[in-house]
C-alpha cells in the first residue's frame, strides 16, 4: 500500500496528528485530538477481547455496561478510526469528486480512487475492475440487469442455492421475468454446506452462471471456491461469489479463486452504510452495458446520441458516496492492522466453542455444519426466536431472529425463523458467556 496516499490512516492509533484526505498535500487546520481511544502508533497491534472491543463505541449499552453484539452479519459495529475518517471527510475535508477545478476537490478525488486501490488489492483484484454500488445488493443487481440482460437468451440457465441471500435470488428471478432464463437451485448436504457433487451433476452447457454465497449468512457455512469454479469452467459458465459474509472473515483472493464476478458490502467489513462493491473481470465490465444514466457515467452527450465512460465510470452514475469510500478504505486499514487471517480464525474459534456449549444444553437444535465462519442459528426448544430475542436484550445480548432474508433456506429447515448469534472482530467469550446465561434465563421463564 507504500504508494498510496494515505486516507484517513488505520485503526485511530497513531491518528491524532494525521487527517489531511491526502497526507502532505496541504497544510490542514489545528483539529482536537481524536477519540480516546486512540492508541500510540507505535504500541502493539490490538489482542482480541477487551483491546479490539475498546475501539469500538457502539459496544456499550446507554447505562454503560458492555453491550454484548452478536449481529455483526446483520451489520458490524464500527471503530473509532472508521468513525473519525467519515467525520473528516465530511467536515473539513469534504468536497465533490472527479469534478472539482479547486484543490480540495482535487484531494479528494485523490482519496476517493486510493479507496478504489485500497478495495482492489484487499480483494486481490484491479482497481479499473473495482465498481462502488450501494452495497452487495446493488452489486448483484447490477450485474443481472447488465451482464445478464445484455449476454443471457431465453432458455439460459442460471444455478444458484437452497441457502441464498435473497440478494442473491431475486435478481435473477427479476432477469427471468424480463428474458426468460431458467433458475436452477443447487440443493445442500445434510450438514447445511452447498452440495458441490449435485452441483456436479445438475451443471449443463444451458448454465451461463452460477452464483453462490461464499459464506452463507445463516449457516456459517463456507463454500469451495475452487471446487466450484472448475465445475462451472468445465461446462463454460461464469461464476458470481456473494462474498458479503466472507470478506469480513476470510483472506479473499478474487485472482487466485480465480471468479467472475465478486461482490460485497462495506457495513458488513466495519466500515459505513451505503458503499459496497462489485468486482469483475475487465474484459467483462468493458463488454457490458450502462445500467443507470446520469451525470459521471458518460463520454459525450448531445440529445440524438451518448456516449459512455468506460469502466468502472459506466457503471457510477451520479454524485458517488464519497464520505463512504473514504470510510470503507479506513475499515480495510483497520481489519488488516490485525489481519484478515487472524480475524477468521478468531471467529471460526468462537463458533466452534458457542455451537458446543449450547449443544450441551440439550434444549437446542443446532442448523448448519460444525465448522462455521463465525455464524451459528440454532432453535431453542419451545422457544419462538423472537421471545428469545427479547429476553435476551433484556440481558445485554443482541441476537438475530428471523428469516435472516433467506426464506427458502427456512422453508428447506423446516422452520419460520431461526435465533442466529454470530461474530464478529470485537467477539469474545464473554459474549458466548452472556449468551448462555440469557438463554438459562430464557429457559426458566418459559418453565413456569
Ligand atoms: C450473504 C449475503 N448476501 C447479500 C446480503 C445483502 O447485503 P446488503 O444488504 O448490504 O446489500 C447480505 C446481507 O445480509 C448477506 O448476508
């Protein structure tokens, strides 16, 4: 990252006397010492436990107490740095991007396309390839509307799986009802893992994609990506990853996994709302075709005729979430201070340790497989999701409970909604503790 400019720097250590978008650029007015919980730069890098989740403000109830999370794949709970890199760039640096005459402008545009590198190489790809949408959502969207629209026929056949994010199935059925494409669901072990031999076997020439989660949001369970792409390779389909739970969780290399098409949201990656990307092929993106229209995307405009950008402008309509970029890119400094790797196996640690213990609760019914990166849904006996949900709030402790937007994955377990505790970067054994106790507490109230 030595030649990037460096945006809004890591992990609030070491910030304090650094917030200029672009460093050295211009000389930057006196700003008060950012949070408290900034630590010297050249101090160790922050231990999981009691050192990541001080630099996290949202981990406190409004008495105070630790408030303990376990929603982070709903959204993850932001750090100090990430919050102050969005409050400078919204404040004294703030300006618009790619337009801008003046300096600020300038700076900012400078920062703005750093974020762009920033994502393309935590990813492993190339930043031309980097497209920001409003999330994974977005992305996936964008590229049934586009890529779908414009290279799919009647009679194609797209296979995706039991345990998809709706993000990843009604977008295509939205390209169904436009083009008549066909869907195919990839059914999955009895463990909860995408069935990669029924992939196998239901894969044809028809399949022009097939589009998987790479870690599924209910389940924890983790896809192979490299088993999957040479099954879709041998019959000439393109691969979609819905990475949104992996790249908070595991080392992504979209170059190596060797994909098509990869996208993710930065809310989950602790950075802000409202930014994500979609990564894809160049030579992909470069054949595909506007979706939105507007200011940004275009070359040269008169009224019988445009001309478009090329990517990834074409596809970056509009005034872009430039205080968000700025944010994303301060959320991947964070993550890798303490490094992806780490991160994952923290979690996939504190699932395995929850899924025990309340397996020896015997009340509960545990979904998914045993090796889980950091999610875990279980069903408490006699115990709708919601109730838990609420009693266990009273204690301090914030669940899930729901269809977690993955409501055929519930028809397939048989179930309306499941309680889902996962983790995150700030998770530790007391949040698995307290979850114990709220669930014993749970139970006893349901006993009278
Ligand atoms: C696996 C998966 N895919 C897609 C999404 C959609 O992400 P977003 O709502 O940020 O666009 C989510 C969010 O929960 C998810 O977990």
């Amino acid at each position: 990252m030595s030649g990037d400019p460096q945006i809004l720097p890591g992990t609030g250590r070491g910030t304090a006397a650094r917030s200029s978008v672009v460093e050295g650029a211009r000389p930057q007015p006196q700003r008060p010492v950012e949070s408290p919980l900034n630590r010297p730069a050249d101090g160790p890098p922050p231990r999981f436990g009691e050192d990541v989740k001080a630099d996290f403000p949202g981990l406190v109830t409004a008495e105070g107490k630790p408030w303990h999370y376990l929603d982070t794949a709903a959204t993850a709970q932001k750090p100090q740095a990430v919050i102050d890199a969005t409050v400078r760039a919204m404040g004294v640096d703030y300006a618009t991007v790619h337009r801008g005459v003046y300096a600020r402008s300038a700076e900012m545009t400078l920062a703005f396309e750093a974020a762009r590198r920033k994502v393309a190489r935590f990813i492993g790809g190339e930043e031309h390839e980097i497209v920001f949408t409003r999330g994974a959502t977005e992305a996936i969207n964008l590229v049934a509307h586009s890529w779908g629209g414009s290279q799919l026929k009647p009679g194609d056949r797209i296979l995706i799986s039991t345990l998809e994010h709706h993000a990843n199935i009604v977008p295509w059925q939205l390209l169904r009802e436009r083009i008549g494409i066909a869907i195919d669901v990839c059914p999955l072990t009895a463990d909860g893992r995408i069935d990669l031999e029924a992939a196998e076997r239901m894969l044809t020439p028809a399949h022009k994609l097939v589009a998987l989660a790479h870690v599924s949001n209910v389940l924890g369970s983790m896809l192979h990506v490299e088993h999957l792409v040479a099954l879709a390779r041998s019959v000439g389909a393109k691969v979609l990853i819905d990475g949104c739970q992996a790249v908070p969780r595991l080392p992504v290399d979209v170059a190596a996994l060797d994909v098509d098409f990869y996208v993710f949201s930065a809310h989950k990656l602790y950075g802000p709302t409202g930014i994500g990307a979609l990564w894809a092929r160049a030579e992909i993106l470069e054949a595909m075709p506007p979706w939105h229209g507007g200011g940004a995307m275009i070359d040269r405009v008169t009224f019988e005729r445009t001309t478009y950008a090329p990517p990834p402008a074409r596809f970056e309509a509009g005034t872009p979430a430039i205080v968000e970029a700025i944010g994303l890119a301060a959320a991947i400094d964070y993550v890798q201070q303490i490094g992806i790797g780490a991160i994952g196996a923290h979690e996939l640690a504190l699932a395995a340790q929850a899924r025990e213990e309340l397996r020896r609760l015997n009340s509960v019914r545990l979904f998914g497989p045993d090796e889980s990166a950091g999610i875990v849904s279980f069903a408490l006996e006699g115990v709708h999701p919601h109730d838990l949900g609420t009693i266990l709030d009273e204690e301090g402790v914030a669940i899930r409970a729901g269809h977690h937007c993955a409501q055929p994955l519930m028809d397939h377990l048989g179930v309306a909604a499941t309680a889902r505790a996962s983790f995150g970067i700030y998770s530790d054994e007391s949040d698995i503790a307290a979850l114990l106790r709220g669930i014993e507490r749970t139970k006893r109230i349901f006993a009278k």
